[in-house]
C-alpha cells in the first residue's frame, strides 16, 4: 500500500511539473492548465495525508491486526493492559494473599 501511494505522489508530481512547464512556455492554454494544476495539486495533498498516516502505522486495519496478533499472543485485549481497571473497579475483587 505504501508503495503504491508514494509511486502516485511521483507520478502526479511529475505530471503537475510537466504541466507547469507547459504553462510558463506557452504551449498550452492558461485556464485548462490551471485547473488542472489545481486538480493535481488537492490530489497530491489528499495522497500526502495518506502517506504521513501510513507512516504512523494508523492506516485502516492495523489497529484491528495488532489487536488479533495480541490476543492470540497473550489470552487477553491489548485495552486492558493499556487501561487497567479503576481503582474502585479493583477494590471489588478478591485478590489471593500470599502465603
């Protein structure tokens, strides 16, 4: 997945570029080429927000993959060690002392 949207912000970036080019040396109509300049440019915004999610390893599915793999390691939900019951919720059960 990562590849994939990096090879787009490229592609899209060369074409963007490509355009600009075409735009500053007159072989292209201004308006047509603004707007799709334009186009190109909230395209590759939208993508780089992908990217930097990605990166962050916040992308759709991870969160449910690291919970599976945690449970099938451990036996137990990753949210109740990263939050532990409340101390009131603690006083109501019976913890054995030691001997």
């Amino acid at each position: 997945m990562a590849t994939a949207t990096i090879d787009r912000i490229n592609d899209l970036s060369a074409k963007r570029s490509r355009l600009y080019s075409a735009a500053g040396s007159g072989r292209a109509t201004k308006s047509g080429v603004l707007q799709r300049i334009g186009a190109l440019t909230s395209e590759l915004d939208e993508l780089w927000e992908l990217r930097r999610a990605e990166r962050a390893g916040r992308r759709e599915g991870v969160d449910l993959l690291i919970e599976r793999s945690y449970q099938e390691l451990y036996g137990r939900n990753v949210d109740d060690v990263i939050s532990p019951p409340s101390v009131a919720d603690a006083e109501h059960q019976k913890v054995p002392l030691a001997a």
